[in-house]
C-alpha cells in the first residue's frame, strides 16, 4: 500500500516501472485507489499542520509520560470518542472492539470547541469570583482586597 501521488512519482521517475517494495513490474493502470489510505494521509497531514500551530499542545506529565500519545499503539490521539468521552488514536478507533458503534470526532476540533466555551465563560466566572470576595469580605473584613 503506498501514497497515490508518491507511487505515480515513482513510477513517472523509475526508468523500469517497478513496484519499489517487491520489484515486480507495475503500471499506473495496475494502482488502485484506496480511500481509506488517502484518508490516513490526509490525516497525517492535518496532524502535522496542527503540531506546527499548536507546539505546546500535548506536551508531557511530570513523570515523562505523554498526554497526547496512546501507549498501547504507539500513536497520537486523534479521535475524540463521543460515546465515551475520551481521546484515543485512529488504532483504537478504527480497530478497537471497545469502541465498536461509537461516535467519533477529530479530537483537536473537539478541544478547540472546549476552549472557546471556556474562554467565553471567563468574564462571567470572573465577574461572580469578585462578587464572592466582595461578600467574603463582608463576612470577614480581614480578609485581604
């Protein structure tokens, strides 16, 4: 299986049209498009974008361990399961038994849509965390302002 613009390239620029993992003899009538495959690339490359938009996103916890990383596929999370509200990677979501009949979204535009509730929420929290330490501090003048 190989990318279908990489595999024409390779087969505009090898001189014997040859499949460049077996050898065999291969001819741009002989590719068939898969679209699962295209997908997986498109994927890849939405995940690149974002790594260079988000750097800091992911990251790791004090103990090394990744955040954004599933440990038993050795894959980034990706997909956000509705179902049961976590993030798993394509491995898990495609294949997973777990996860069979669930609801799937991208997991970045999930927390996109997370921190624009949050930071639409902000001056409402901070407005009623003033009018708490204003009460606070009738109760208790000693607090500080």
């Amino acid at each position: 299986m190989f990318c279908a613009p990489c595999i024409r390239k390779w087969l505009v620029r090898s001189e014997d049209s040859q499949c460049p993992h077996c050898r065999r003899s291969l001819a741009e009538g002989n590719i068939v498009n898969c679209r699962w495959a295209d997908e997986v690339v498109e994927r890849l490359d939405d995940v690149q974008q974002q790594q260079q938009r988000y750097p800091g996103v992911g990251g790791e916890q004090d103990d090394g361990v990744r955040l954004d990383w599933c440990a038993k596929h050795q894959a980034e999370l990706t997909v956000h399961c509705e179902t049961c509200q976590e993030g798993l990677c394509y491995h898990a979501a495609l294949w997973g038994e777990t996860h069979a009949g669930h609801t799937f979204r991208n997991l970045r535009d999930v927390y996109n849509q997370r921190v624009d509730l949050i930071r639409n929420q902000l001056p409402h929290l901070r407005e009623r965390q003033q009018e708490l330490l204003k009460l606070m501090q009738g109760l208790c003048p000693c607090l500080p302002d």
